[in-house]
C-alpha cells in the first residue's frame, strides 16, 4: 500500500490553514504537503510539524501573483529575476522545514510557445542547480488545460522532453494522476512507461477532483500497479473533497 501525505491547501478546509495540521495528524496522516508556505514564517509551521509528528514532503515554488491569476511565471520572459528571487526564498523555506522536494509550476506563456519553451529551460536548469547545492530535489507538473485553460505545460511527453533539455538528475517529473487522466488516460501504462522519471505523485478522481472512489478512476488498481513498480515515495492527496474532509477519508481504509 503506498504512502498518503494530506494536501493541507485542498484537505480540511473547514479550518483555518494553521490549524490543518492537527486535523490531518488526527486522522492519521503524518505527511503532509501544500502549495505555498509563504504566508507564514518557516518557524511557525516547523512548530506544528513537530508539534504533530508530520514531515513535509513537498511545497511549491512561489508562482506569481495567484490571486490575480498568475499559475506559474516560469515561462514568462519577461519574470526571470522574480523567478530567480522565488527560487531563493523557496530554497530557504525547504531547508528550514525540512522538505526533500519543490514543485514548479510552468504558468501561462505571454509570448510565442518557442520562447516560453527556451525561458522554461533555462529558468529550471538556474533552479535545478540551486536546489541541488541545497540537496533538494526540483519537480515539474503538467497541469490540464480544462482547469487552467493555457497552461504551458499540459502534457507528460512534453515535460519529458523539457526535462531532457534541462538535463539535471534532480529535476524530475511530478505525476498528477488527475491531470494526466483529464489530458491523456491510459494511465497505469503511463506510470510504469516513466516511472524512472516521477519524482512525486498526486492523486484525485475525476470528473469533479474529488477523492478517490467519487468518479472513474480505479484506485485500488492503480495502487496495486504503484507497488508492483517499487514506488517508495509519498502520494499526495491534493483533492476537493465532496464533503467534510474526515468524512470522505473511508477510501484510505478500503484498499
């Protein structure tokens, strides 16, 4: 069976951010993921890491102004120093709370594909050696163009093919089952076609990225095939739940 960390910005948000740790430590989980720390000093989620017996497994690079629609700058031309600054700022958080991994979300391009491509490169080739001086890994997720209409990076034969050009051994690939089952399907084969490649995987149904069992994903398979790979990371559990957050965890006792 493999390994479940608690998505604290999708799960258990019937309570206030700081206050998810305890919910999720309640419910057994003693991993946990988000997307962005930033809000809050490293010190304070440290606490409540120790205080609740939880390691983090992973958090975001910061990614633009999300209020106001960006979903990533690291395609953007003309946002290379703001990147390059996020980096930085992310890098110190993760030493801090002692988090292995960041995900980098490409965003939505300003200029022409070529472009978008070429800055992507060279702004993960600029954090994959500052993560590596810091011995943390750096991921790259394909994000649906269903959800995020014009996501730059959208599909896993072109993160791989990104992922060559960077050419670092700890920039990696972050397989989000939803995303990839929303774009392409065919998911088991795909898992076990890179599987030497995924850095980090995530999980949710589909339709409606709810938890597992709401739609037609089949995740007791699938959790079957991740251990005959020898998968030996955690999964995140980055889902909406369709109810009360406790309420909707029976699937984790029923595979």
């Amino acid at each position: 069976m493999p390994q479940f960390a608690a998505n604290l910005t999708m799960l258990y948000n019937e309570v206030p951010f700081l206050d998810r740790f305890a919910a999720a430590a309640k419910d057994g989980f003693d991993a946990v993921e988000f997307m962005f720390p930033y809000d809050y000093e490293p010190a304070q989620i440290s606490d409540l890491l120790a205080a609740n017996g939880q390691k983090l497994v992973l958090h975001n690079l910061p990614a633009g102004n999300w209020g106001g629609g960006d979903r990533g700058i690291a395609c953007q031309p003309g946002r290379v120093e703001e990147f390059r600054a996020g980096v930085d700022k992310a890098v110190t958080y993760a030493k801090a709370l002692n988090c292995p991994k960041l995900n980098c979300l490409a965003g939505i391009p300003t200029g022409d594909a070529a472009e978008a491509r070429q800055v992507l490169v060279e702004n993960l080739r600029y954090a994959g050696k500052k993560l590596a001086d810091a011995g943390l890994e750096l991921l790259l997720e394909p994000v649906n163009t269903r959800d995020v209409p014009g996501f730059f990076v959208n599909k896993l034969d072109q993160a791989l093919s990104i992922l060559d050009d960077v050419g670092a051994s700890n920039v990696r690939l972050q397989f989000d089952i939803y995303h990839t089952q929303v774009m392409e399907g065919d998911i088991a084969n795909k898992l076990a076609a890179n599987f030497g490649r995924i850095g980090h995987l995530q999980l949710a149904d589909n339709p409606g990225r709810n938890e597992p069992g709401t739609g037609e994903i089949n995740y007791p398979f699938l959790f079957r095939r991740i251990d005959e790979l020898g998968y030996k990371g955690w999964i995140g559990c980055e889902y909406r739940p369709k109810a009360a957050t406790s309420a909707g965890l029976g699937w984790l006792t029923t595979q």
